[in-house]
C-alpha cells in the first residue's frame, strides 16, 4: 500500500522475484558488488522494496532515506556514509 489510502498494488513472490533478480543485475551492471554501500531516495512505492531486496541478494549494503529529505539532506547522508550509487 503507498501513502494514498487508494493507492495500492499486488505482486506474486514469483513476480517479485523475477523483478528484484532483474534490478540486482543491473545493480551489478554498475558496478555494485558485495560491501558496496547503496543509498536509495525513493517514495513508498513498489520500486523502494525491489531495490532493497536487489542490494540485500547481492550483499550490498542499503540506506534508505525519506523522499521528502532536502537535497543538503541527501548530500550530507550520502557523504557520511559513502555508498558509491543513488537510486531515485
């Protein structure tokens, strides 16, 4: 469910792991590798959690940070805990 009260979607394990398997090879298309630190700056929607899951099966570490962070926000986060790709 996303932050709307109609707002809402469903997915099979099947399908959701179909999608987490295609974003972690893009993750590894950049790049990514298990270690890396990964900050992730997305809303509550389906994409937040296929990233997460993607960085968690490649054994990247991920930070989420609230969409509604300023950019000097996002900056300083990402500075401190220097992850080396941002999802948006």
């Amino acid at each position: 469910e996303g932050n709307e009260p109609g707002d809402s979607a469903k997915i099979t394990y099947r399908e959701l792991l179909h999608k987490v398997c295609q974003f972690a090879n893009v993750l590894r298309s950049q790049g990514v590798k298990k270690g890396d630190r990964v900050s992730i700056y997305l809303p509550m929607i389906l994409e937040l959690v296929i990233a997460m899951l993607a960085c968690a099966r490649i054994g990247a570490l991920h930070s989420t940070v609230f969409a509604g962070f300023s950019a000097e926000s996002l900056c300083e986060r990402i500075l401190d805990c220097g992850c080396s790709l941002l999802i948006t």
